[in-house]
C-alpha cells in the first residue's frame, strides 16, 4: 500500500464559503455511485470520500481552477484562503511564507537534494536507541501526551490513539520494514461487507497504490511525486466533473425506471419496507442482517430523495424515514435518540455522509509553537526522523499534517522539547477567530488541555497575560505540563468554574469560551459519544453553556482599546449547544453583536431550525464537519462586546423569550432545579476525578 494510502484521510481539499447545500449528491448522484461500486464488487471497507471529492471538482471546476482542487489522496484538511493578517501573525517565518505563497511545491523546495529519508530515519532510529533516546521515552509518553480521556483534543482524543508504540520485539521487526507507527483505528466500516452510499472513490485505494512507486522517497522526488499526484487528481478531478455534469443532464430529462437510479430491482427483488410484524421478528432473531440494514438503508435513501416517485403506495415519508433512523442507529452504534438528532441536521443523504465520516479517523496533525520552532525547521528534523509530512493548508502557517511516521509522534525529542502540539486543526479556528494580540489580557475559560492557551501564548508572542481557567482541577495537570513544555511564560493557571467570572476577575480584551460539550463532532475519536448521550445531557449542557457564555460576555472590557471580543466554540455539531446558545446571548445582552469570525471556509449557522428561527446575524457563526472539511465537527463564533447602555440593560431583562426560546432557551425559575442538578453534576464530576467517593446519581438526586 502506498505511503499515504496507509493513512488516507478522505478529502483533501477544502469547501471554501460551502454553505452546506453545494455539490449535495442528488439521489441521481447516489444511485449511479453505488451502481458503479457494485459493479466493481461491492469491495468493504472503502472510504467516504466520495461526495467531497464531486464536490470539490465541481467547485474547483467551477473556479476553472480544478487542478489545485482534487488532491484525491485524501492528504490535506482543508487548504482555504488564508487571510493576509493571519499568515503575518501566525507564523513569524517569512521565507516560508513567501515559499507558501509561490504555491510552488508548498514550501519544500530548498530541502537537500537526493536525502533518503528512510535510509536517514533508520540511522537515527539506531542512533537514538544508542543513546537511550527514542527508546527511553515510551514508558513515560502518558505522562507526556498529557492526559485526561475525555479530553477534546491534542495528544488525548486523537492522534494519541493513533499512535501505536509496539512491544520490544515489534520494535525490532519494524525497524527492518521501515515501520509506520501510525496507525488508524480500525473502523467498524472495515468489518462490514460493503458501504451504504457506495461512491466512485471506492476504487481510490487502487490509484493510490499505483502512484506510490516503491523506491524510497526522497527530497529530490517528493516534489516531483507531488506533481504527478496533482497532476492526477487533476484528471480525476475533470472525469468527476464530466460525471456530475451527465448526472445533472441525465436528471434534467426523467430516466427511465430501470435506469440505474429508478426505480431498480436490486437483488432479492422489489424493495418493501418491513411490517410491524417482520420488524419484531427481525428483532427476535437478534437484529437485521447487515446486508439487510445496507440494503434498506440504501432504499430508503433513494425513496426520500424522491419520495413522490419512488415510494411504495400507502406509505408515508415518516416511515421511511423512521425505518432509516433506526437503521442508522443499528448500523453505525448509535443509540436512536443521538442517530436521530444527527440525522435531522442534514438532507438524508448528506446525514448518511456524516455518519460514514465518523467511522474514519480525522487527519493526525500538528501545531508548531512559534515560541520554540519555525515550522520549516520543525517539518524537516521530523522528515529527518522518518516522518512523513506536509502543511495542511493555505488557511493557517504553523499546522502540518502527518501522513505516516516511523516514530511516536508523542514522543520524538522534538515533541518533548516543545517544539509542536499534537492537535486537531480543527482546534486551530477559535484561536485565529480570537487573534489574541500581544500585550493583550486574555481570558481562556475552560482551557485544559491547552492546546487552545498555548496557541494562543505563541501568537501574542510570550507578552500580556492569559489566564487559563479550568474547573476541573486534575485537568490542570496537564495543562501546566503542556505551559511548561511549550515554553508559555504568559500563562497564569487557575482553577474556578467558568460561572464565577468576572466575580474572580474581569475586565479581558478578549475572551475563549471553548466550551465543555457533547463531543458530536469528534466521535471518529470517542466512540463512546454514540452511546453515551442521552436527551438530559444535552438539557444540562446547553444549562451550562447558557451560564458560561454570560459570564464570559461579562468579563470582556468593552472598552479594550485592542480588543473587546469572545469567541465560542465547541466540538459538537447540535444546534442547541451552538446556535441555541448564540441566540441566548444576543437575546440576554443586547451590548454584543455578533461579527464574522474571519474563517474563509466553513458553513454558516443555521439561522432557523426544526420551525425556530434564530437572530439572523447566527449566519455569522461557522459550523465545521467532518464530512465537508475533513476535521472534527466544530462550532466557532466569534461577538464584539460593546459598553452596556441602561437602556440595553432594560432590553436585556424584558427580553422576551422569542420564538427560539421557547425550544432552546431557558427560564431561570422553572428551570432552578435543572441548574441545580447540573451544579450537582459537575461536583461529582470533581469529586471523582479527586478519587473521592461520589454517591450514586439516583441517591443524591432525591436527597436534592
Ligand atoms: C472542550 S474542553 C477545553 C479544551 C481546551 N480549550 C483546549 O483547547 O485544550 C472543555 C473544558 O471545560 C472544562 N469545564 C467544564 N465545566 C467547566 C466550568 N463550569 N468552568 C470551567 N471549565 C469547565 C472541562 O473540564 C474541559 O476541560
């Protein structure tokens, strides 16, 4: 397999200004998708990376600009445009941003010439094994990769678990084979016979495998290899074009019934939803059959895509569309209150999309700490360790992605020297949405680990002071490990809840309310999220995140000569953890507006959802996905606070709960209870993670 294939990632390239309705597959798309996938096997285990990639040709087509847009390889998150002012204040390298800006070979032309990076890795290997180097480090790489396993991001969720420290003997196996020591989870999809959705990608690995010569990459070739991959994608990229192109042509003129997106009679006959009785049935017998689950859901997609023409008489969308969702939750491991309020943030097919995306890992990539490292020197002593590596994109200059290693990415001398984060570009977007500015006081309310506060401590450049808060105070370990070794001398560590500020202290140019949340949007890195939510969790997490963003709002200075501004973002994709919670602030103070965060890519918030409508300026938010962009699902907005009027504070407290409210917002009366009981939550939440004995939920509930 080829190098980048061993960690292929999807989608490269980025949906600038998507806005969630571009490039949809139509039910045409999808049918024609899985035609061609059956045709070739109905091969396992391949990858949705399908609806990104048409989506991207016709995008990038459409710019007359395909070439740079379909790098099929799956080998970047997204490369948007990057804004001027956050180039200059991100990375301090101006060579490399003049290399970046050349978009020649994306900043690494002047590397040597003929250097063998295998042949290299493996003398490094042996030399640091020499000297206790690399070996040394495993035993301890816990206490380095810092954490706590409910952890967002950074060393914790993500690329942690992708990194696979092998046994002694391994070890010696490996250093033979040039070993890749980065491994993605295996995904349940891998298990499964066959995709629902399949797509025209599916033979995707195939190209790779074909455009990985074997000889071993070096500096002289990379470029070269680079070029003929673009070169490629290019192709592929106009051969989708042309296919969407015939699929919209094909639509415009009614296909007939067998046509491959008709009403087709795919094996075992004409499809009919199951009765109540076959459903119990099914149920007894332990549970559909996956090709059974795949096949209907593959039906139900199609009929909803055109419920008119395809449905069967008699039968309603809702019982499709229940048939679906409960599928849905069988298939992926969801429980159905979760699959259903995912499902019901997207059109139908883009939901199955979604939840294809969840079951592949997100990209391993890295943050430089411009405190401690340019990032051209940091990618070429880790390209010197073996690791295989690139920029992620053109939207930020200190992040790049790790293709394979032959090293834990966790603990090469590097990493332990502070030179980078372990970190999910994802987490990048607050804190170019904030732009902390030097000199400034920062506030960063729930911060641990800190991958957020040490970004943040790079672009102010070691000056002002930020202080990084975190309620749960065994979470502050690793915080301050990761101050410590990223060399932030800007970072004072506290530990209150978020809802005392400004109480403890106030008066911040700029506030981050990364908030705590249901992690929707990183379930490809805790699985546990599929089960483990229930309808009360997100009652008291959006509680909390109502209390939190007030109390950040009140903290900022309005009057900041620099500043006056809070961002809040989360990793997860709900609208009552977002734009529920968004509404609530601009309705409760009406000194903030919202502002554009300056992320050039991402899809605007909804501003109306399920029949509510929100303050329209909600568009302003962004919302990230994994099935768009390639990263973590995420949430960014970003509000300037302005000086509190008395009349705005009257507005405030007539505020009357709109429209919105009446679903997402909450009453602090009917509500107290609640609020209590989330109070509750997070004491024993304290308590255990101090060891100390916490009483069972049901007990201490009737004792409240
Ligand atoms: C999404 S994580 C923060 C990740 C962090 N910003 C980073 O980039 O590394 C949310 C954090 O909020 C903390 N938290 C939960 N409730 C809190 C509260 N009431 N006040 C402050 N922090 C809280 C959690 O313990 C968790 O560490």
């Amino acid at each position: 397999m080829g190098r980048r294939a061993k960690n292929k990632q999807g989608n490269p390239e980025p949906f600038a200004e998507a806005n969630g309705q571009a490039g949809r597959p139509s039910a045409k798309k999808l049918g024609k998708r899985k035609a061609n996938a059956d045709d070739a096997g109905g091969a396992a285990s391949k990858r949705p990376t399908k609806k990104l990639k048409e989506q991207e040709a016709k995008l990038e087509t459409q710019k007359g600009h395909a070439k740079k847009g379909n790098e099929k390889k799956g080998r970047t998150v997204p490369k948007a445009p990057v804004k001027k002012k956050q180039e200059e204040s991100e990375d301090e390298d101006e060579d490399e941003d003049e290399v970046m800006e050349s978009g020649s070979s994306e900043g690494w032309e002047n590397v040597d010439d003929g250097y063998d990076v295998k042949t290299e890795a493996r003398s490094l290997f042996r030399d640091s094994d020499e000297e206790g180097g690399l070996e040394s480090f495993t035993g301890d790489l816990d206490e380095f990769n810092v954490e706590d396993e409910d952890d967002e991001n950074e060393s914790l969720r993500g690329p942690v678990q992708e990194l696979d420290l092998g046994s002694d003997e391994e070890e010696e196996e490996e250093e033979e084979a040039v070993p890749v020591r980065l491994k993605g989870k295996k995904s349940k999809q891998q298990e499964r016979p066959a995709k629902i959705i399949p797509t025209g990608s599916d033979d995707s690995e195939t190209d790779e495998d074909e455009n990985d010569e074997d000889g071993p990459i070096t500096m002289a070739n990379m470029e070269a290899r680079s070029r003929a991959m673009d070169a490629k994608a290019a192709r592929d990229a106009e051969l989708d074009a042309e296919e969407m192109r015939q699929a919209e042509l094909a639509s415009d003129h009614e296909p007939p019934e067998d046509d491959m997106d008709g009403a087709e009679v795919e094996e075992g006959g004409e499809f009919q939803l199951p009765t109540a009785e076959e459903r119990e049935e099914e149920k007894k017998a332990g549970g559909p059959q996956v090709h059974v689950v795949q096949r209907r859901m593959r039906e139900c997609v199609r009929i909803l895509n055109n419920f008119r023409k395809h449905a069967a008489k008699g039968r309603s969308r809702s019982e499709y569309v229940a048939q679906l969702m409960s599928d849905i939750a069988s298939y992926y491991g969801y429980n159905e209150f979760l699959s259903e309020k995912l499902f019901q943030l997207f059109p139908v097919s883009e939901a199955i999309e979604f939840f294809e995306a969840n079951e592949v890992p997100r990209p391993v990539t890295i943050r430089t700490n411009t405190l401690r490292a340019r990032r051209r020197d940091l990618a070429q002593a880790l390209i010197n360790r073996g690791v295989n590596l690139e920029p992620i994109g053109k939207w930020t200059n200190v992040g790049l992605q790790v293709f394979e290693s032959s090293v834990p990415i966790g603990a090469t001398p590097e990493y332990l020297a502070g030179h980078y984060m372990l970190q999910a570009a994802s987490s990048f977007l607050p804190v170019i949405a904030l732009g902390p500015q030097p000199g400034e006081r920062v506030l960063d309310m729930a911060s641990a680990p800190g991958g957020k506060t040490t970004h943040m401590a790079a672009l102010m450049q070691n000056t002002g002071v930020i202080f990084a808060n975190e309620l749960n105070k065994a979470r502050t370990k690793s915080l301050t490990a990761n101050v410590h070794r990223l060399g932030c001398k800007n970072v004072v560590v506290c530990s209150y809840d978020g809802r005392e500020f400004p109480k403890v202290m106030g008066g911040f140019d700029r506030v981050l309310l990364d908030a705590p949340c249901s992690g929707t949007g990183v379930i490809s890195k805790d699985a546990s999220v599929k089960t483990n939510k229930t309808e009360r969790d997100f009652t008291l997490l959006s509680h909390l995140q109502k209390q939190l963003i007030l109390c950040a709002i009140d903290s900022v200075q309005p009057d900041s000569k620099t500043g006056g501004y809070l961002v809040y973002s989360t990793c997860s994709v709900t609208v009552d953890e977002n734009e529920a919670v968004v509404d609530y602030a601009l309705r409760k103070r009406p000194n903030v507006k919202l502002v554009e965060t300056g992320l050039e890519f991402g899809v605007p918030g909804f501003k109306s959802y399920r029949g509510k409508t929100f303050d329209p300026r909600v568009s302003m938010t962004r919302r990230f996905y994994p099935h768009v962009h390639n990263m973590d699902g995420f949430f960014v907005a970003k509000f300037k606070v302005e000086r509190r009027t008395k009349k705005a504070a009257a507005q405030s407290a007539d505020e009357p709960e709109g429209e919105a409210a009446s679903a997402f917002a909450f009453d602090d009366e009917a509500d107290k209870a609640i609020i209590e009981e989330s109070k509750e939550e997070l004491k024993r939440k304290s308590m255990k993670a101090k060891g100390l004995r916490v009483r069972a939920r049901a007990k201490a509930a009737s004792a409240a």
